[in-house]
C-alpha cells in the first residue's frame, strides 16, 4: 500500500531536581494530591500549572516513575517535564525535574505571530525549500544546558520545513521571543546521522503473507510488534517489498532487497536486543498520542544516493539512504540500532535534540549500536565501539575510545559544549561510556585516555549497559545536561548495586574521566 507523506514530531530532554513530598502537603487517598499529576503539581507546581501523564515505568520492586508532561495556563511547558517516583508500599513520593524557576509570567505576546514566523524563516537560512509548515503557536520555552539558562519565556514556535544541504529533510523548530522577537533556541524533529552502510551476510528473517498478493511474502514480522521495511526507491512513496521463494536479497547492493534485508534484520535484532537485556519492548505505544502508524516502519532506498540515515517520531519510521561514491548503503547493524534507538528515547527521556542534551541522545544512540553488535555477534560484522565502520569508505565515522580520532568530536567536556553540533559533544558520553565499560589505557577495544589522567577501571559492558539504560528511562528528563547525567547514573548504579560499591565509583570515575563535574561526595577509601 502507499503510504502517507513524511511528516515529523519533536523530541526534547531533561535535568534532575529531587523534591520530597512533605506530609504536610501530602493528599489523602481520595484527593487529586494522590495521582501522579497531583503529586507534581504539589511538589513543583503552582498556579496555572497542570501535569498529564505519558508513561510509567514500574521496576521489580513495585517502585514507579510515571514521566508527565506539564502546561502553564495551557500552553505546553518545553523542558517542564516531570518524574513522580514513588517506592513500593506506599513511601512518599518524589519528584525529578530539571525546571527550577518559578513559573510567572505573562501569557500575552507582543511579538505578533507573523513576525515570529519571518525571523525563523531567515534563521533557518540554510535549509533547501524551507517554508513555514502550520501558524506557531504559543509555548512556554524553558530547554537549556543548565538550571541558569532555563528560564521559562513566553515564545513563539515555528516550525520550518525543507532539507538539509545533503537533501536529509528537516522539521525545524524555533523558538522566537515572544516579547523581544530573539531567537531563543532551535532544534530539529529528524534525527539524522552518517553511517557506514554494510550487508549482514545470510541471516534469518521472520516474514508475513501478503494479504492483497496470495502466494506472496512480505518484510514485515508478527512475531516482534509487526516492524516492517518498505521500499522507498525512486520516490514511488513506499511500497511492501515483496517476494515468492522466500529467498531476500543476494547480498549485491544492485539488488533492492538486499538493503531491506540489512534493514529488516537489524531492526529485528534490535528489538531482541532490548526485550532480552532489558524487558523492554522497542515500539510499545504506551503513553503516545493518537497516530496512524501503530509499529516501527523502515523506509529502504531514501531520497537519491543520500548519504544519510534518520529517524522520524511521528510516523514511527528510520529512513535509510544508499549512500554515494564515498559510502556504502546507511543499513550497517549499528546504524540501524541507532536509529532505532531514538525511538525509545523519545519514549522515555525524550532528550532533547540540541545543546547537552542533544549530544547524551546521540551518545545513548551510538552505544546502543555498539551493544547490539555485541549482541548478534556477526561474523560478516565483529562487534567493536567503532560507529559506522561499515559504512563510509574511508573508515570510521565515529570512535567511542577516543572521539576526537574522528577530527570533529570532542574527548572531553567544556563550558560550551553544548554549542557543538550534537553528533560532536557526543563524544562526551561515547567516551564516558566505553571508560565504564572498558576501562583507560590499552585494551582488544582500543586506547583510551583519560582527561583528568587518571586511570579508570571498568565494570564490563554489562553492568555499564544497565546502569546507562536505568538512568535514560528512570532518571533523565528533555533537558538533562552531562553533569546531570552523572547524577543520574550515580542514582541508578546505587539502585543496582547500592552506593559507593565497585559501580557506583566506576561511574564517578568515568564521568571525572571526561571532565563532567558532579555534586556526588567522594565515597570513602575501602
């Protein structure tokens, strides 16, 4: 069937504040108080503020962590979002959240809307084609690196659509004062990364009947929530791939199946990947708005010779390119774990898609395509924390040891950070992550240095896995910085492994590793 035209949804992040709930304030069993929504609006709320529910984590213990959404006087608080948790048997709650300004403002605007959309047209100067898409509407912008710069204010957003200069579509947010007409920040719904196309060799693939072609098969699995890959090539719209001798691809680029089957598999074992390291479902729906596209689609053969991947929230879909003359197709394993990968980012933390947080959602992104490689363990691709090996000619596009090997990204954070483009300051996390996992020094995996010069010791892939995993959908929020992430993890290592034990210090030890400062006191000398 053909399917309806591209079209894209936000993703933002967060920080961490915890607030315990006074017994004072605490509301009877009866009383709104007692829901999730009420007990934020009683730790952080206050007048004109309302909190709607969009999904619940519940651990093994009974613990929950219900992530809600927050609206000031109705407008949509971006970067007001919230974390309730409440422990087993009835313990108070409490409430994580990186917004810790008083919300009181004015909800008139002065800058007229018109003018608004002029100003984001001309900052977004470089997009090809761009056009306004929609009237913008009013927000309350509280997104930033830092509890300084989020200030809430009342803005203006406009969406502006078109393509990047590489064609890679764009769905651009920005975010104009509404009072004095600057551009207060910007970031993008697609989520695209370069990648190191590759072919996974003969592997199995789960398929369904054709319903509307009898005798026929088509790239879709029942058996893992219905993800399916279509064939976008010659930009016909999307049509099922189709096949009789349920033999797909012959692992030549000339064949259009053969980019479907890299696609189809990777998704396939990307979801395994999250379902039996985590319990977690990849596509589960929960706490999403109404939408049309009810699993995660992949579109093959995107755009012409784009040499790019992205993922789109809004259709539940990866788009992946054939690449050019310097690059293989953008369908490696890890480039297909990545992409997917967003989708679960949205579904949790939603980081935001610029500044800090933007980099931590590249670098979450990047290491879960370097888990699942790890976990199919390919012969036709050895695992390693290399990002896009397969892909580009050359060699890597991405180094997890060491990033600034790629030339662009950073080892180390900085004041500033954040201004980089977002597949650069993830090289923070990378790095932080692969000292966690492997340790500093000389390793199989390569040689990483420290940027304080000290020497970390590593707790294997494993427990580093788990410990990042908990933090994103536990403890991170849409704005949630590096020095927040620290602290995330910190509170997810003790509730894995209880604090200051041998986790707890490797995480404060690979975080000073890259030089993301922490509030976290010192553990004692065992």
């Amino acid at each position: 069937m053909r399917l309806p035209a591209l079209a894209l949804t936000p993703l933002v992040a967060v920080g961490a504040l915890t607030v315990p709930l006074t017994a004072a304030s605490a509301a009877p069993p009866e009383q709104p108080g007692n829901t999730a929504a009420g007990q934020a609006g009683l730790l952080v709320g206050g007048p004109g503020q309302a909190f709607t529910e969009r999904r619940t984590e519940t651990d093994a213990d009974g613990t929950s962590h219900v992530h809600l959404d927050r609206t000031y006087r109705g407008l949509p608080v971006l970067g007001g979002d919230v974390i309730v948790r409440r422990g087993p048997g009835g313990t108070a709650p409490t409430a994580a959240t990186a917004l810790t300004a008083p919300l009181e403002l004015a909800t008139t605007p002065r800058l007229a809307a018109a003018s608004a959309g002029r100003i984001a047209l001309d900052r977004a100067g470089d997009l090809v084609g761009r056009q306004a898409s929609g009237a913008p509407s009013l927000v309350v912008e509280a997104l930033g690196d830092d509890a300084a710069s989020r200030v809430p204010t009342l803005a203006w957003d406009v969406l502006v659509t078109g393509s990047r200069p590489d064609g890679t579509p764009s769905r651009l947010h920005v975010l104009v004062d509404a009072t004095t007409g600057a551009v207060t920040t910007s970031y993008d719904e697609v989520q695209a990364d370069t990648g190191r196309g590759f072919h996974s060799g003969e592997v199995e693939l789960t398929t369904a009947a054709a319903a509307s072609n009898p005798g026929q098969r088509v790239l879709r699995d029942p058996s893992r929530n219905d993800v399916v890959t279509y064939d976008y090539s010659g930009g016909n719209g999307g049509w099922p791939f189709l096949d009789s001798d349920g033999v797909w691809g012959n692992g030549l680029a000339s064949n259009s199946q053969t980019a479907a089957v890299d696609i189809q598999w990777g998704t396939a074992t990307t979801f395994d990947f999250y379902r039996d390291t985590f319990g977690h479902t990849l596509l589960d729906n929960r706490g999403d708005p109404p939408s049309s596209f009810r699993e995660l689609y992949a579109r093959a053969h995107e755009g012409d010779n784009l040499a790019n991947a992205y993922w789109d929230s809004y259709c539940n879909c990866m788009s992946f390119g054939d690449g050019n003359t310097r690059t293989h197709g953008y369908n490696s394993l890890d480039v297909v774990a990545h992409e997917a990968t967003h989708a679960v980012i949205h579904r949790s933390a939603r980081l935001n898609y610029a500044g800090e947080a933007g980099g931590l959602n590249e670098a979450t992104a990047d290491i879960v395509g370097n888990l699942v490689e790890f976990y199919a363990a390919n012969p036709n691709d050895p695992p390693d924390y290399l990002v896009g090996e397969k892909v580009w000619k050359a060699g890597p596009l991405r180094f997890m040891d060491q990033p600034s090997k790629d030339g662009k990204s950073v080892d180390c954070w900085s004041a500033g950070v954040g201004n980089l483009d977002v597949h650069r300051s993830s090289g923070v996390g990378n790095h932080a992550f692969y000292l966690l996992a492997n340790g500093s020094g000389t390793s199989t995996w390569g040689t990483s240095p420290t940027c304080d010069g000290a020497t970390v010791t590593g707790i294997g892939r494993d427990a580093a896995a788990r410990i990042w995993f908990r933090a994103l959908t536990r403890h991170w929020t849409s704005t949630t910085n590096y020095a927040e992430a620290r602290a995330g993890m910190l509170a997810a290592a003790t509730e894995l492994y209880g604090q200051c034990g041998t986790e707890y210090r490797a995480v404060q030890a690979a975080w000073s590793g890259v030089a993301v400062p922490g509030a976290d006191a010192a553990c004692p000398l065992p």
